[in-house]
C-alpha cells in the first residue's frame, strides 16, 4: 500500500524536476512519470508528479518496486482534487 506523506513531510522533499499529470487517467499520469525519469531527472534527484488519478498511488509504488532499485517511491499527499507523489531516481 503506498505511503501516503503528512503534509509537513510533503513540504520538506525539494522536487527537482515537476510533472503535472492531473486530468489525465491511467495510464497517462504512470507514462508521464516514465518519460521524466529517464529524460529529465539524473541520479540522486527527485521527481514530482501531480495526479488526480488516484489509481496512480499503487501503480508508481508498483512501478518502483519494479524497477530494480532504479528508482524508489518515496509517497504521496493528498493535496485535496490531486496527489503530489514523490520518487527517488537511484540510478
């Protein structure tokens, strides 16, 4: 189950890279995200992605997971209509 972040936590991650998907359904908001790590965010960064797709919680958790420790799902907020979900890119 994907780690849902207090709002304080929220504030505290720096995004370095922000992809704002909401208004899209799955699965624009997971190809969104896939574009944006292999493209824009470099190793040790993190990215931001904005969902109002909440089907979007467990398929980037999942994806992550997936991924061979490349990249790592930190969480989301629920930032009220959308999610603001956080991921880690490892490699």
């Amino acid at each position: 189950m994907a780690k849902q972040l207090t709002k304080e936590d929220a504030e505290k991650i720096k995004a370095d890279v922000v992809v704002d998907a909401r208004g899209q359904s799955c699965p624009g908001p997971m190809l969104e995200a896939k574009k944006a790590l292999a493209a824009k965010v470099k190793a040790g960064q993190i990215l931001e992605l904005l969902s109002s797709d909440h089907g979007t919680r467990h398929d980037l958790e999942t994806m992550c997971e997936r991924s061979g420790g490349k990249w790592v799902y930190i969480g989301f907020f629920d930032a009220g209509g959308y999610d603001r979900h956080f991921v880690k890119k490892e490699k």
